[in-house]
C-alpha cells in the first residue's frame, strides 16, 4: 500500500540545471515539505550545481538542510523582537530576513546579537516590509547592522509594469534616504523582468529566489501513482462510502492515496464577485458530496471520486464500460507537490541525458 513518487533523477537533475541557467545569482528556494521531493533531496541537489547561498521558509526548516548544503542559508521568514528575546546560536553562515522598522533600531543596539541580515521592503503583495516612507527614519541604524541587502517578494501575477514600476520606485526611494544598495532580492520575477531591471540598474546585484520554476520546471520528469488496493463491482444506485452517495453502477475503486498525502485537499482563492461567492458555495457542495473529479487517471480516464477523500486511501468510480484495473496496479495521480507527502520515493534512471 504506496502513494509513490518516482523521479528520473538524471533527467530531474538536468532540467533543473537548465532553468537554474536561466537565472543569474539564482537562490534556491527549499521550504515546506522540499516541494514534494523533500528538503534534503533539494539541498543535495544545490550542493551538486555548485549554488552558494539557498534559502529555507523557516528556521525550523535550516537543520535539515545544512545537513546537504555548507553555503549560506536565507531565512525568509522575518524576525520579530519576540525572537530577539530568546536566546539562540548565531552562525555565520545563516541569512535573516527583518520586515519591520523596530527590529532593525532593536539589532542596531550595541548590546543586540548582530546576524546578517536583508530587509525585506513592502511589495504589492503587502505581506511583509517596511514601508518606503520609514527608510529615511533607518538610514541610521542600518549603517549598524550586518545588511546583506534589501529584497521584495513580488506578486506572481497582476499587471506587470505596475510590478516592475514598484521595484524601481523602492530603489529610488532607497538612495533618497541615504541608504546604498548594492545587492537585492527578489521572488517572482521572470528572466526577462530581471533582464529589463538589470538594465537600468547595471551595477546592481539582483539574486531571484526561486522554488516552483526551479524544482517543478519539467513535470514529466517525475510521476506520483497509487496503488489499487481493492475493486468491487457496483451495482446501479448503490450507497457507498462514508456519505453512503449512490453511484451509477461501473467499478468501486479503493487507491492509496489520501488527505494525509495531499490528495482531495484544495487551495482558497481570493473571491472578486458574487458570482464567485456562489460557484465557490456551489463547488464546496460537490466536493463535500464526494461527486468531483479525482486527481487519479486510469485507461485515459479522468476518475471521480466516489466518496470524500479518506486519510490514506480515495475511493474512485470507474464507468460502466470501461474495464477497470486489477488489485496492484498503479494509478497516475496530478497532485500540488507543495502540498503532498509519499509513502515511498523511487529514483530512477532509465532515460540518462549527458551533462
């Protein structure tokens, strides 16, 4: 009983060398659960493509990581005067992220720990930064700190010169406070945006963090599959499953599988209208009634669900007239790797590319 994911390593690792080319200064971003392939596997990979600095979500997560990789780590959460007051270990090869003005005046202090530090400027994401407005009262104060640079987490999507024109607004507002930049970070930022802001700052050092472009860039390098562990013959009508809904006759298939691997869990999204209000309401009512599509495939098939994902295993519907799989046999499964765990990872080397 697995929920399986097996990667053609040399295949992986090539695309991944590939779209990290793409990127000058690129910064691994290795967080979460490793983007499904975990976070020592990415860490090792780093450490093979001769990357200098890789950053991690969380301090938690630095441990595991420094396990694979000697460069310097970026923390991306930032620091808060809560973590100023207990008592930690500094190391010179960690990177901390400080988003707010009090945290910077608080490490400038003589008798504060001294870490390198970016500070992280509001974005149009306004998740986390100071605001251009309170640079100039942090002029001061940063000519005491160890400052590693300034970074912006940029939306993904959105009108994209309004993007850009943020970026070069900071900047600006930056060097009207008195402030010099010389290296900055940035997330979601295409090649050609980071092109086009290199261009007009030539003697700035632009360093992309890059997690989902870097590690996911060819999908057909790795697959994800559950194993079949029971089928059954429905009858037409018959209640089945913790909801006991009625399926129409075909195949009851039980996979491995489940919430607790990420399957049958779905993503929030922002809501613009009452129209989406109501097809999210609509929607919710499906898949609380077990009836959408499953992330599994089998003889060119998209499966339904014919219940509500269980923890380890789903429980799949396969239609009348199509024959179904045996006891053993392996389903495709699209998942969000940022959102799954496996059973079992297989590396596999069966399409070799030269380096």
């Amino acid at each position: 009983m697995t929920f399986t994911l097996t990667i053609d390593e040399p295949r992986w690792d090539e695309s991944v060398r590939r779209s990290a080319k793409k990127y000058p200064d690129v910064v691994p971003v290795i967080k979460g659960n490793g983007y499904g392939f975990g976070r020592g596997r990415l860490a090792a990979l780093a450490t093979r493509l001769g990357m200098d600095t890789v950053a991690v979500g969380t301090g938690a997560e630095v441990a595991s990581v420094r396990m694979e990789f000697r460069g310097s780590i970026v923390v991306l959460a930032p620091l808060t005067l809560a973590d100023l007051r207990r008592p930690a270990p500094e190391a010179d090869y960690l990177i901390h992220t400080v988003s707010h003005a009090d945290v910077v005046r608080r490490l400038a202090q003589p008798d504060s720990p001294s870490p390198a530090i970016i500070l992280e400027l509001d974005s149009p994401v306004h998740r986390h930064g100071v605001t251009l407005s309170e640079l100039p009262g942090l002029a001061a104060p940063l000519r005491q700190v160890r400052l590693a640079g300034f970074a912006m987490h940029l939306p993904s999507g959105g009108d994209r010169p309004k993007v850009l024109d943020s970026v070069h607004e900071a900047l600006h507002a930056l060097r009207k406070a008195g402030i010099e930049v010389d290296t900055f970070w940035v997330s979601h930022l295409s090649v050609k945006e980071q092109a086009a802001v290199q261009a007009l700052e030539p003697g700035l050092r632009i360093r992309p963090r890059v997690g989902t472009d870097l590690w996911l860039a060819d999908r057909s390098t790795f697959t994800v599959t559950g194993t079949v562990l029971d089928v059954h013959r429905t009858p037409h009508k018959e209640a089945v499953g913790y909801r006991q809904r009625r399926v129409s006759g075909g195949s009851l298939v039980v996979v491995s599988g489940g919430t607790a691997h990420g399957v049958g869990l779905y993503t929030s999204s922002a809501r613009t209208g009452w129209q989406e209000v109501l097809k999210s309401v609509a929607l919710g009512a499906v898949r609380g009634a077990g009836w959408s599509p499953s992330p599994f495939h089998w003889a060119g098939h998209r499966l339904h669900f014919a219940d509500v994902a269980h923890m380890q295993v789903s429980m799949l519907v396969v239609p009348a007239g199509v024959a179904p799989p045996q006891v053993g046999d392996q389903l495709t499964c699209d998942v969000r790797m940022t959102v799954s765990t496996f059973d079992e990872v297989v590396i596999s080397s069966s399409k070799p590319v030269a380096s």
